[in-house]
C-alpha cells in the first residue's frame, strides 16, 4: 500500500501541475506569465518521465526547453510590446477555435493511448540507457538526426539573413 | 525495516540538511569573502560581531530576515515573488547527486552530471524574471546581460563535460570519481595520456563555471558601479537574502562539480583521513580560487566578455574535444 500509495500521489500531483500550467500557457494574461508556464509544464513532464525511470529524457527536457529554449522565448517576450498583449482580448471565436482545433487531437491522443492503458505501466528504461540512446541515434536514426540539424542550421543562417543591416527584416537599413 | 528507510522521512531529512548546508556556507562564505577581501585590500575585514567577527553572519542574517520585502509599485508581483524561490529551489536538486564521499550521497542515480547542468540551467531564468519583474531599468538591462552572458558560457561548459564524459564514458559521478582513485596520477586533470590538453580543459570549465555564477571578473549581472545592484535593485530584505544564498549555493556546487570531475573527488593523494574530508578540502580550496580572483581581477567589460567566450573559450574547448577523440580512437585502430 505504502510504496504505491506514493506512487499514485506523485503522479496525480505532477500529472494535475502539467495540464493546470499547460492550460495557464494558453489562458495566461502577461506573455511572460504564459512562457513561464511552459516551463513550469516541461519541468512537471520531466517529472513524469522521471516516475517512468527515464532519467536521461528527464534531465535532457529540463536542460534543453527550461533551460534553454524557454530563456530564449522569455528573452525575445521581454523586447515586445507587452502592454498592447496584455490588453487584447481573446473573444468567443478564438476559444470555439480552440476547442475545435484541441477537441479533435484530444480524441485522437485518448484513441491512440487506450489499448496501452491498464498494462502496469511502460516497461524500464535499461540500465544503461544512454549508451542504449547514443548507439540508437547513431545507427538507426542517423539520418533524421542530421535532418533535424541541417533544418536548425537552415533556421539560424535565415536569422542572421533576415537581421544583417539591409537584409529583409532591416526596417532602417531598407531603401 | 528501520526508519532511515522509509521514503518520505527521507526526503524530508534530505531537504533539512542541504538547507542547512547551503545556508551555513552562505553565511561563512560571505565572512571568509570579507575577511580575505580584508586581507587583499590591507585592511581587517569584520571585527565587531564576535571574536574576529565571526558573528557578523548571524547578525545580518537577522537583519535580513526582520526587513520588510517591498514590491514595487508597477512591478510584476508574482514574479517578483517567485524569482528567488526559483533561484534556490533547483540548487537543493542538485545537491542530490554530488557524491561528498564512498557513502555520502542522496541520490546515486546513473544520469547525475547531466541533472546538475539541468537544473542549473534554470538558474538564468530565475535571475532574468527577477530582473524584468522589477520593472527597473538597471535590473532589465541586467536580465539582458544575464541572458546573453549565460547562452554564451553554457556552450564551451558543456563542450569541456562532453570531453570529460567521452574519457569517463558515464554520467555517473560516483563511477567517475572511482575511476580516477588509483592516486593524484589518475586524477584526470592530470591525465595527459588520455588528453594532453587536460589542464586546459580544466581552465576553460573553472572559467566558464565562474561565469556561470556570476562572480566577478565576469560579474555583469550584478555589476554594482555601473547598475547599482542589476537585477537584484529592488529586491529587499529576504528577497535578497535567498538571491544571495542561491548565488553562493551554485558555486559551492560549481567546485563539487570541478572537484568531482577533474580532482578525484573524494580521492586521497597521501592516504590517511576519510574522504570526505578530502572532498571538502578540495572544495573549499576551489571556493577560495574563486574568492581570490574576485578580489584580484577588475571586471570585465561586457564585449569583452562575450569575446572571450566566442573567439577563445568555444574554440578551444571544440579542439580539445577533436583532440580528446583523436587521442582515444587512434589505439583502437591497430
């Protein structure tokens, strides 16, 4: 009782954190706020993955999104107009959008997820799981690994691109 | 099934002591801070509080803790709140995995290295939302600073730990520290055979590591001639207090990391005394590095700063990884 009691409390707790921040990202007033609640969301997912014993995934989500890409959002939140974002007001049409959009993937999630409820859970990570993972993505998935670089590579040569004086995104620079 | 096994009471017991740990080092870090910024200047340091001020802590711990936290008007209350808690909060994670000696350790768990960059990482976050929730303009051109100080220095950081993790070939801090116990030889700073480029490494880590806190000749975040307090300006009282603590925490885990990886952890160079003495010796040796170049260098300028990182450090933390991998594939191909 004592060990799966436990188990069930933490999961329920960091189950609940996730949709209750993810639900702040979309429904949150300040951008800030809403960048601040994805990263609380990663981090309540990382804990998830860590009661699934996926320790590497864990850490990797935290290290990568909370610490890096969400600084990154919340830098770029920090240079807009945060007035004008607070003050617009988001109608019925955009929630009924919404729910249209969120509606559909929710049922789509539930149908791919059911035939895999009630079987005690996803089987252990090995033990050495980041060996297991370093030999996968260099063998099996070498080829959408260097896809995902190159677009990463394709995205940051378009930035400097777009912002170098007199480039396409230059307001000043633009004759 | 004694009691010392039961989860929570655990975790609890966990969560006490590396609070007490961290705020027992915050408070004679900053004496030991004064007394030898004392020292270098050719002055006492504090004498008032005690015998050779060594109740100065306590004394402004008190004073901290009785002042009154104002939000300034305007500012963002809930991060403003929240900051300082988000700058301690994943310091106590990260204590877990720091292996102090053979048995001394919360958590031996396989991906400890990667969990202590995870969760210092958040570190930044906390420190720019604290900055932009004051509504200061020195604390946001300080949560700028931050920003593009820590994006810079995570990059050369995390290039020297996959040096260290392609000689060590795991994540584990305990299994690293076992490797490196056959005496001061094999400790891998000085392991030239592996990589002639070791203390090297070890440099471009320390410096990358005091960037990472913060601490002067890289302090830009706090820079006080120039942004009176930067992010911390309108923090008051405790609210500054936990900033503060946050801050020394993270270079007391910092050392332990460099003691850990480069210096044998727990590792004895003579044999007598237990190792975790040994451990905290090289730590505190390691903490007073970081004191001693406090008060020794000026700070920096920002560009300069950023220089360092781009044009120096990430160079020559890429060609020591080249460099790393060459020197172990090279006996594998005959």
């Amino acid at each position: 009782m004592g060990e799966t009691f436990l188990e069930w409390a933490v999961f329920w707790t960091l189950a609940a954190g996730a949709v209750a921040s993810a639900l702040m990202v979309v429904a949150g007033r300040s951008p800030v706020t809403c960048a601040l609640s994805l990263a609380c969301s990663m981090i309540f997912g990382a804990g998830l993955m860590v009661q699934m014993r996926a320790y590497f995934i864990a850490a990797i989500q935290v290290l990568v999104y909370a610490g890096a890409v969400i600084v990154l959002f919340l830098f770029i939140v920090m240079l807009m107009d945060l007035k004008a974002e607070a003050m617009r007001r988001r109608g019925g049409v955009a929630l009924l959008a919404g729910l249209a959009v969120c509606g559909p993937l929710a049922l789509a999630g539930w149908r791919a997820m059911a035939p895999l409820s009630g079987g005690g859970g996803p089987p252990p990570a090995p033990p050495d799981e980041v060996q297991h993972i370093g030999r996968l993505l260099f063998t099996d998935y070498v080829l959408p690994l260097e896809i995902t670089g190159v677009l990463l590579l394709v995205a940051m040569v378009g930035a400097v691109l777009l912002c170098r004086p007199g480039g396409a995104g230059d307001q000043e620079g633009r004759p | 099934m004694s009691f010392l096994e039961i989860e929570p009471f655990r975790i609890a017991l966990y969560v006490v002591g590396a609070l007490a740990f961290v705020g027992a080092n915050a408070a004679y870090l900053v004496w030991v801070e004064r007394k030898a910024a004392g020292r270098f200047q050719r002055r006492a340091g504090p004498t008032e509080v005690g015998p050779a001020g060594l109740l100065q802590p306590v004394a402004d711990a008190i004073k901290l803790m009785s002042k009154q936290i104002i939000v300034p008007p305007g500012s963002d209350a809930l991060l403003f709140r929240i900051a300082p808690v988000m700058v301690m909060a994943p310091a106590l994670m990260c204590f877990a995995t720091i292996p102090f000696s053979d048995s001394i350790v919360a958590r031996n768990i396989d991906v400890g290295l990667l969990m202590i960059f995870a969760f210092g990482s958040i570190n930044v976050m906390a420190v720019m939302l604290g900055g932009w929730a004051s509504r200061n303009k020195y604390a946001i051109i300080s949560a700028a600073r931050v920003v593009s100080q820590n994006v810079a220095y995570e990059i050369p950081m995390l290039l020297t730990v996959i040096t260290m993790l392609m000689v060590a070939g795991t994540l584990n801090l305990h299994e690293i520290v076992k490797q490196q116990e056959a005496g001061f030889w094999a400790w891998n700073i000085f392991r030239l055979g592996t990589n002639p480029l070791m203390p090297v490494t070890f440099v471009i880590f320390f410096t990358c590591m005091l960037a990472e806190t913060n601490r002067a000749p890289f302090d830009m975040a706090e820079a006080e001639s120039e942004l009176v307090a930067g992010a911390y300006t309108e923090y008051s009282g405790m609210g500054f207090g936990v900033f503060f603590m946050g801050e020394y925490a993270n270079i007391v885990i910092g050392c332990a990391v460099a003691t850990v990886l480069f210096l044998g952890g727990w590792g004895s160079p003579v044999g007598f005394l237990p190792g975790v003495w040994w451990f905290l010796a090289k730590m505190y040796f390691l903490i007073f590095t970081v004191i001693w170049i406090r008060w020794t260098f000026p700070r920096t300028q920002f560009y300069g700063l950023l220089n360092l990182s781009w044009k120096i450090l990430i160079p020559f933390s890429l060609a020591t990884l080249v460099l790393t991998s060459i020197v172990m594939k090279i006996p594998r191909m005959f």
